[in-house]
C-alpha cells in the first residue's frame, strides 16, 4: 500500500510497502516492474516437490540471481506473484534479507477462467451466496499484510486472458476494482496482446471506476501493433513491455523498435520494462523444457535488459531522458497515490 503523506524536515514524503518495509517512493531508483522471485504450485509441490524442488538450493540461487541485478543498478523489483501462482511471502523475505534490492509484493488472483473450488460456490451470485470474499481478502494484505507476515501488498494483479471475463473472472476483476477504488492501490493486469485483451481489460476497469492511469496492462509489449499500443496508452494506462528476453512472444530487436517508436511519438511516460523472469518456475521444472527454453530464449534472464536491451534502445534514438522516464519516473508515479 501507498502510504499517507508525512512530514520529514517540511518536504512530504510518499512511501510504498515492500518486503522489507515502506520505501520512499522517491527511493524506488531503477524498476523492473514485473519479475517473479518464485512461481511455484504448492499443492503440487508437498506432494511430488522432490523431484525438483531443494529448499536450500533455490534459496542460495535466488540470491545469487537478485545479487546480479542489484549489482547492475536495479534498486527494485516489482513481484506480481499472488495465489495462484504459489506466492509465499515468508520464503521471499528469505531471500531478501540476503540481497539489498526493494521487492515490492502484490495481492489479486491469478487465473485464466475459473476459481479454485474453495471460492467458486462463495460469494454474489453463487451457490452458496454471501458477499464476495476475494475483496476482503485483497484489503486484508494491503492494510494487514499477507499471509501474517505483517508484510503489504502494494499493487494488484490480474489477468484478463483469451477466455476474457468468465463469470468467475469476472468476480476476480470486480473485486480488484473494488480494491483500487477504496484503497487507490495501482493495477497489473496480465493480457494476451494477440487477443488484444489489454482493451477487455481497460473496458471493464473503466466501468468500475478505476484510475486507468494506475494501471499496467501487462505484456503489452508483446505486441508490435502500434495502433493497439497507442489505444491502450492514449486512454492513460502503461504499456507492460515486460517480457524482455522472452523471443517466443516477440523478439528483442522487435521489441526495441516498437518501444523506439513509441518514444519517437512522446509516449515514453506511458512505458515499462522488464522481463517477467523468475528466479525459479516451475513451468519450466523439467530438463526439456529448460532445454527447449535455453534454445528458443537464450536471453531470458533478469540481466537482458541493463546489459543489451537499454543499450539497444539508445541505438535506436531514444534518449536517456526517456529511459529514465520508463526505468525511474513512471515506475514512481504508478506507486505515488494519484
Ligand atoms: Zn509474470
């Protein structure tokens, strides 16, 4: 959550919660806005984790993975894991008492249609009725903390996929406005740019009352279609050009240009990088999809960006101020109350 306003020495100080505690926004420095620590599945994982997963070793690699980052300039990350795809705090805190890198932590649901069973006969409309739990439990990690950690969600994040607004994901997307609209806490919004669902999305928000200006629609950058981007942007949302290094959506060279052209159009204030890498994802368990991955995305990793990609972009004409912009400023104006 975005805390209130205070004063420190007559010059107001706006904080965002991270995993280690608020952050002056103003502290916020070099963003990766969307890059996981951990994706796992849980369930699965007590039951059949051995054979990929070790406790101690995914601890030290995750370390030496966000050591990298940091070391290269990158104050924060932004970790739009939540249930759904295994968000669990207490081992991000782990990780982060070792590493000297913001981490800020988001609250929603991850789901391309349906809710888990423990939620779809719950709420308005189902079978068993009663008022909608996910809001509740949105507002609980933005104002309590998650999971008794004490730690607070900063951000929401949803996904508006191929399948659009099923009933249950509409009650997902309708409770994450909710929670926008009372706490003014910004959105991330997974979409399927080939499906164009960053329009579903914006649609759908603006009904509800949300600010689309806080909002991120996520993995817009796969698209190169610049009318797409541009309707998206121009309605004051940020484009998510957050899957760097992930050539089998969009490839690097394509990316930059379309960022590149995008900036040549003064839309540099309505653009965010990063990878949506994870320090360990379990869709990705195996050996031959590691394998397969490792040749179709070399470059996938949380080091693409600072190394090649902001260097490609300056070849491409875009200057330094307009980095900073989609680096430092935007990031700190999404997490700054509006
Ligand atoms: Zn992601």
């Amino acid at each position: 959550m975005t805390g209130p306003p205070r004063l420190c020495h007559a010059v107001p100080v706006v904080t965002v919660d991270t995993v280690r505690g608020p952050v002056d926004v103003a502290d916020l420095g070099m963003t990766l806005m969307h890059e996981h620590v951990f994706i796992t599945t849980p369930d699965v994982m007590v039951n059949y984790g051995d054979q990929w997963w070790d406790e101690e070793e995914r601890l030290a690699d995750a370390i030496t993975k966000l050591r990298g980052v940091a070391e290269l300039g990158v104050r924060t990350i932004v970790d739009p894991t939540v249930v759904g795809l295994g968000r669990y705090i207490p081992r991000v805190a782990q990780v982060n008492a070792e590493v000297d890198i913001n981490i800020v932590a988001a609250t929603g649901l991850y789901t391309f249609a349906d809710l888990p069973p423990i939620w779809h006969g719950q709420g308005p409309g189902t079978q068993y009725g009663g008022p909608e739990p996910l809001t509740e439990l949105f507002l609980k990690d933005i104002r309590e903390g998650i999971g008794g950690t004490g730690i607070r969600a900063a951000f929401l994040k949803g996904v508006v996929e191929a399948q659009g607004f099923t009933p249950d994901q509409t009650r997902v997307q309708r409770a994450i406005a909710a929670t926008h609209v009372e706490t003014g806490v910004p959105i991330t919004v997974h979409t399927n740019s080939a499906e164009r669902t960053g329009l579903l999305a914006l649609d759908f928000y603006e009904r509800e009352g949300v600010d689309l200006t806080k909002v991120v629609v996520g993995h817009a950058g796969d698209s190169n279609d610049l009318d797409y981007l541009r309707a998206l942007a121009d309605r004051g949302a940020t484009l998510g050009c957050d899957r760097f290094g992930n050539d089998t959506w969009n490839t690097t060279p394509r990316r930059v240009a379309t960022i590149a052209a995008l900036c040549r159009e003064g839309y540099a204030d309505r653009i965010v990088l990063s990878h949506d890498q994870s320090c360990f994802i379990d869709f990705y368990a195996f050996e031959a999809s590691r394998q397969t991955l490792a040749k179709e995305a070399p470059n996938w990793h949380f080091e693409h960006i600072s190394r090649d990609v902001l260097p490609a972009l300056r070849e491409a004409g875009v200057s330094e101020d307009q980095i900073t912009a989609m680096m430092v400023d935007n990031p700190r104006r999404y997490f700054t109350p509006a």
